[in-house]
C-alpha cells in the first residue's frame, strides 16, 4: 500500500527537535562540508544511513549548527577538545522549503514507514536503507532523530540540488539559498556529548 504524502508538522515548543523557522514555511538547515559547495548533483559514490551506493543525490543536513558539528565529531572520531583544536571546517547553513516533507520523530510517521527513532539513530542502517525508497517515492526530504546528539534531529534531502545565494529566492525545487554561516571548530564542550557507534569503523582521521 502506497503511503500518502506527509505535511512536516513541527515539533512541541521547546524541544530541541523543533524546526529553526527562518520564514513562513521555511526552515534552516546546517551541515559541514569542506567542498566549494554543499550540494552535488551526481549519485552518491558512498552508502549513507538513506541511501545505497549509486542511488540518486542524498543530501544530509541538520537542523541545529550543534548536530552538524556532532555529526563530523562522530563521523572522525574525535575525542578530545585538544583534537576539536586541529579543526578548521566550514559550517553551512540552508532555507528549504517545509512543504510535503516527512517528519519521522513523529509516531503516526513512525508507524506508517516501520522506523521507530531507535531504528533511525541505530549503527546499522539496513533498516533506513531498506525505507528509503519509499520515503524518497513519498516526500522530497525525511526528518529524523539525529544519531550524533540527543535530542536533536537531521534533515535528508533528495534529490539533485543547487545552491545559489543566500539572499535569492528560490524559483527552481532544484536550487536551495546557502552560505558559509562559519568557518572553524566545534563549539567547546559539545564533544562530550556527541553519541558515539558501538563498533567505530577504523579510518585516519582528516584532523
């Protein structure tokens, strides 16, 4: 049975979840990303928690400058402030339209797709890569609970996309206002905070 399309509904006044609102049906985004731009338009080359290896676009984001910061401290293993100290990273910030998306820190949402937020913030994604072709077939981004930090949530986006400047408007689905809001290191005292995997897979560190 095909699941209908979902309005985003925002989080209850005071969560930490809740949508940063720049505008009437907009909200900010943010992610680190040491690339030119914070899009690309080619199938992902990397499995993510919503996506396979060669499945189209799948843009992740946060939804508070903390989670995308706890998100590269995850995401390198870094430990300690003194390793925060070797990090120089640009934060990016977005305005994406609410619209149609799917909020699954949302019980009925929850329900309808199989994803509970243990589901959505577990190590193992075959559960989130299983869905996300009928999630991707439903809305044009997913929120979820963030893996990283508690009590914050992420954003996925499909989709081919394009940024153009933050002071546009945009008049295409495929093209998304952004900018550098920053340009160093996590705030201090977020590391201790930062929801680590069980089985960190071994990498060097960028940092």
């Amino acid at each position: 049975m095909r699941r209908g399309r979902a309005a985003c509904r925002v989080a209850p006044d005071g969560a930490q979840t809740a949508l940063p609102i720049s505008a009437p049906g907009i909200f900010t985004a943010f992610r680190y990303c040491s690339y030119d731009v914070p899009f690309w338009a080619r199938p992902n080359t990397r499995e993510g928690r919503w996506n396979q290896v060669g499945d189209p676009p799948t843009q992740y984001w946060s939804l508070t400058p903390d989670a995308a910061w706890s998100e590269l401290i995850r995401a390198e293993n870094l430990e300690t402030e003194e390793h925060l100290d070797l990090v120089r990273m640009p934060l990016w910030v977005c305005r994406v339209p609410v619209m149609n998306l799917i909020d699954l820190r949302e019980l009925d949402q929850q329900q309808a797709y199989g994803l509970d937020e243990a589901a959505q913030i577990a190590d193992d994604w075959t559960a989130c890569q299983n869905t996300a072709p009928a999630v991707r077939n439903d809305a044009p981004g997913v929120i979820t609970y963030s893996a990283a930090l508690d009590r914050h949530a992420n954003f996925t986006l499909f989709g081919p996309k394009r940024a153009i400047d933050w002071r546009s408007v945009s008049a295409l689905a495929s093209t998304i206002p952004a900018a550098v809001a920053a340009l160093g290191r996590p705030p201090r005292g977020i590391v201790d905070h930062v929801r680590r995997p069980l089985h960190p897979i071994p990498q060097a560190r960028l940092f």
